[in-house]
C-alpha cells in the first residue's frame, strides 16, 4: 500500500494540474469506493466546486473544494478525501481518452481534462467531508513524522507510553500518519533495532536513532518519488526507491551493512525483513512468543 513518500509524490504532481480547476460532473461505477456521505449523494455535493488546494494527511489526498458555485449550491467549503489504498492511480487525462475497465471513479473538470481514479482490486475511497467531518475522521490520525514540530522530545514520549513492539507500532496511523510496511522495515534496519523490540524498552540514544532514520528515510523516498514495488504509481510515472531500499522485499539477499542473508518473519500478519546480526534482539526480549516467532522466520 503506498505510504507516506508514495501518497506525498501523488499529491506534488497533482497539484498543479488541478488547482484552481472546477469539478463539473462526477461519474463512479462502482458504489463500495464511496466512503462519505452515501453513494446517492456523493455526486452533488462534490460537483460544482473549485479546487483550492491539494494536501496530504498520513495516506490520504486531501482536496480543500470551495463552496459550489451553481444556483442554490451548498456556501459552505468542503473537502475531498482520496485514499488510493493498495492499487488506486490517479491520473489528469483529456475528456475523450479511452477508459480502461480499471477506471471506477472519474472527475471532470472546467478545463477539459478527467481526474481519473484507476484501482484494479478496488480497494480505494472517496469521500466529500464537510470541514468539521474532516477534521473528526483526519484528528484520529497521529502526528505526521516529517512534520517540523514533531521533535525527538515528542517522539521519545510517544514511544515511553507504549508497551508495543516497534514494528506494529511504527504502523499504527494513530501513533504516527503515513508510515507502513516499508518504511518500517527500513527505518529499524537504519537505526539496528529489531521488528520485536518493544517501544519503552529503548535508550534514550536509540529513541533518537530511530527518530532520524524515520524522517531520514522517508524524505529520501520523497525525493526518488516513491517505491514502486506493487501497483505504486504517480501521475508522473513509476518511482525510484525502490532501488534503494536495503531490506525490505530482499528476504534472502546480503545486508548491504554486514553481508549475511537477510530474513523475513511476520509480525500480525504482516511481513516484516530485517537482519538479525545488525538488529539483534536483547536477550531479556525473548519471550516465548518472540521465540516462536523468530523459529519461523525465513
């Protein structure tokens, strides 16, 4: 599923081909992708609204729309939430190009051009929140990892409160936004520490280690657009870290840091690579339960 680099590259490249655009008309076959409100109304209350700005929160593309301007619109502004999930694209394409069967959501816009939604297993959403529904759903979200008044201070009290193992935590969207399979992995493997290790056992310099190599490796994923390593792809194209990730999805393969294989166990079920020289796991860490766990790692 994209993660934050991923989703932050869409949102870069989408920006300037849709704000200041209008929605004119809103086309979707496919009623299960409809978040909020019901499908029935999700059409009105989107058409008819300029595109003021295009964000992100965690994995989800935020459009702030303004009020509609057709006789007797809604005056209130609102805002429309994308979540591209697991296979969502999108796209800026002509009116008029071919659709593929993949395409399930579409967007028409003032200038001639269709936001296209394409999601082959459609597991994307779509949603039209007001500003305070917004506010509600994106609130439960944790602190975004990049953000600048997100310090060390706070992500060392963050960690001291939990009682979770690092790898299911660092994906927890209500500890922190954005972040998921492969940026963990890459993350703790930067910073030595194990999938297992639990998050108030760590030094104070390891809580630092990890802080670094969070925000480390997820603004060199921006800067190479993304992993493209399933269905991940921006409007403009595939991207590079992918050839750059050190254990992630290369179970088997030499740790570019020590040279033995690295491996691969799943953590509520959920793959998780590492290597168990440079991560090791303290001894008083080795629970039965870890135990086992690892008894079946790859």
């Amino acid at each position: 599923m994209p993660e934050l680099p991923e989703v932050e590259t869409i949102v870069r490249e989408l920006r300037p081909l849709v704000v200041g655009r209008t929605i004119r008309d809103v086309w979707f076959d496919w009623p299960n992708q409809i978040k909020h409100p019901a499908p029935a109304d999700f059409a009105a209350r989107a058409r008819d609204r300029e595109i003021m700005a295009v964000e992100r929160r965690g994995k989800w593309v935020i459009m702030s729309l303004g009020p509609q301007d057709a006789p007797y619109g809604e005056p209130a502004p609102a805002v429309l939430a994308i979540q591209v999930k697991m296979t969502g694209q999108l796209d800026v394409i002509p009116l008029g190009m071919p659709r593929d069967g993949h395409v399930h959501a579409v967007l028409a816009l003032d200038d001639g051009n269709e936001l296209r939604m394409r999601d082959t297993r459609k597991f994307g959403r779509l949603a039209v929140y007001s500003p305070s529904e917004a506010e509600r759903v994106l609130g439960a979200l944790g602190p975004e990892p990049l953000a600048e008044a997100f310090t060390v201070a706070e992500f060392r009290h963050l960690l001291r409160r939990r009682k979770a193992r690092l790898k299911p935590l660092l994906m927890d969207q209500a500890f922190l936004a954005g972040v998921g399979n492969i940026y963990a992995d890459e993350a703790l493997w930067r910073a030595r520490l194990h999938p297992l290790r639990s998050a108030n056992g760590l030094r104070a310099d390891q809580e630092s280690a990890l802080y670094r190599a969070l925000r480390d490796v997820l603004s060199e994923a921006i800067e190479h657009r993304g992993s493209s390593v399933d269905d991940y792809r921006a409007p403009g194209g595939i991207g590079q870290m992918q050839h750059r990730l050190n254990v992630y999805g290369r179970t088997g393969k030499p740790c570019p840091r020590c040279g033995r294989p690295t491996r691969r166990m799943v953590i509520g079920a959920r793959s998780s690579h590492f290597c168990s020289w440079c991560q090791r796991l303290p001894a008083r860490e080795r629970t039965p339960q870890a135990q086992a766990l690892l008894a079946r790692a790859e």
